[in-house]
C-alpha cells in the first residue's frame, strides 16, 4: 500500500472537509430553512421575527409565469449546450489531435475565451448588438440594410446564447483533446491498415473509446447550463426585453437582489439545485446502462 499509517493523511483532508461544511453545506441547510419562511421583514422592519409561511413559495413555482420562462430557456440552452458547445468542441479536438507540431498553439487559441471575463465578453457583444453605431449594424449599413435590433424579443434568446456557447467551447475541446491523446496511434494505424478511412475511424473507434470522457463532458455542460449567469445578465438585465430572456440563475438574482425577496430566491436555489442532482443522475444512470450494455 502507498501509505501505511492513514492517520497523517487526516490532517490535509479535515481541513477540506471542514471548510465545505462551513461554507457549503450549512449555507445550503439554511437557504432551505429560508425558503420556507416570509423574509421581507428583514427590509421592512429589521429585527422582527421571520413568519413561517410553509410550501407557499414551493406552490407560487407553478403559477409564476417568469419561473417557466426560465425553466424553459435553461432546458434549450442544456440542448445547445450539448449540441454546439460538447460538439463543435469535439470536431475541433479531432482535426487538432491530426496536427503534432502546432498543438499548444490550437489549445491556447481555442481555451483563451474561457479565461476572458464572462462579463467582459457580455459587454463586448452588447456593443456588437448595439441598435446605435454596433458593430453588426454598421456591416449592414455599409450593404445598404437597414439597422436591426439584435435584442428584441424575437432574437434576444439567439443572441445570448452565441456568445454564451462560444466563450466555454474551449473548455470541452481541451477536455476532449486530452481524452483523445490518450487512445493509442497503434489502434488508428491498424485500422488503415484493414482500409478503415479516417471518417469511419471516428465512428467506430474514437466515439466508443471516448464514452467516459463525452459522459463526463456532457454532464458538465447541463449542470452548467442550469447556472448560467453573468453573461446573460450583463447583456440583457433582468431578463430584458419583457423578460423573455431569464435563465433560472438570472432569475434567482433578481427576486432575491433586486426584488429583495429573500425567502422566495432560496426557493429558487433550491430548485435549481434538485434539478442539477436530478439531470446529474439521469446521465450517471444513462451511463451505466450503456457501460452495461457494452
């Protein structure tokens, strides 16, 4: 065994623990303690007691319109997530892993996104977006169009989502290029060998021998598209225009800061939690079925 007396390895792995429960898991207990409680005496009269109002922010989810709104978005963004972001990230990583020499520099290039601020890039695309002077207007009136509005209603959910699916492709590719480094050159060369062309060599040996690390992946991104956030929020606040473009974490910040609805946000939270266990284990199950099933 690689360590004989276990007791040491306490001393780095308490201290974790105890940093997650004080900072994780009791805020998590609370916010559900919260959630079951009438807060807005906190800003009304600071120092009164919190009114127990049991299931009636749990009941208020299934007639608040805004609620299905964002549900409903954050169920399409998961879908393009895994689509565009998991698969455009997969293409890339399989065209690069062709090239030896040039590599690092396609890994930077590609990654470099994910490090830039998501607020940043929420401000940059609302100045390409811009009715007035923006950067996709002004190509449009050198063609002689006439100007859009790239936020209305009608586009609004569109034109979040590019910017949001393009900054976190880099992020799966790197992923997913690791996971291709790992699959012998030994398997593809004997595969050319039989005849089997590059196209085919994806299909049938990349995608099986790349299960776990595509598993792994698309876990991340519907877990992730549920905690979208900053980048939304910067180019379209509050769910502008009408509302049509709130995701369940801008939501969740405008009832609880915006709104000061204290007790109804920890609902929010809280939803948005169970669904991100619930979606989590849908594909651990998936996963196993087919590991099962191989």
């Amino acid at each position: 065994m690689l360590y004989k007396r276990k007791w040491p390895l306490l001393l780095f792995i308490v201290p974790g623990l105890l940093f997650m429960f004080v900072f994780l898991y009791i805020p998590f207990v609370e916010n559900i303690k919260n959630s079951f409680f009438d807060m807005t005496a906190i800003i009304e009269m600071p120092g009164t007691k919190w009114k127990f109002i049991g299931l009636e922010n749990y009941k208020k989810l299934f007639v608040d319109q805004d609620v299905k709104t964002a549900i409903f978005n954050s169920m399409k963004m998961m879908v393009l997530t895994v689509v565009f972001e998991v698969g455009i990230a997969f293409v890339l990583a399989v065209m690069v892993s062709q090239i030896k020499k040039l590599q690092q520099v396609f890994r930077t290039v590609y990654f470099f996104p994910v490090v830039i601020s998501a607020t940043a890039i929420g401000l940059l695309f609302k100045l390409f977006y811009n009715y007035d002077g923006g950067m996709l207007n002004q190509i449009l009136e050198h063609f002689g169009k006439d100007a859009i509005n790239w936020l209305s209603p009608e586009l609004a959910f569109i034109m979040v989502c590019i910017p949001t699916l393009w900054s976190y492709i880099g992020f799966y590719f790197v992923i997913l290029l690791t996971g291709l480094s790992d699959i012998s050159d030994d398997i593809y060369e004997a595969a050319s060998i039989d005849g089997c062309g590059h196209f085919k060599q994806v299909f049938h040996i990349t995608l099986p021998l790349m299960k776990p690390v595509f598993f792994t992946c698309v876990t991340l991104a519907l877990t992730g598209a549920l905690k979208v956030f900053d980048l939304p929020w910067v180019m379209v606040p509050n769910g502008a225009p009408q509302g049509v473009t709130h995701f369940l974490g801008t939501y969740m910040y405008q009832v609880t800061f915006g709104l000061s609805n204290f007790d109804y946000g920890s609902t929010l939270a809280f939803l948005i939690v169970i669904l991100g266990i619930v979606i989590s284990r849908l594909v651990g199950l998936f996963t196993k079925e087919k590991e099962e099933g191989r």
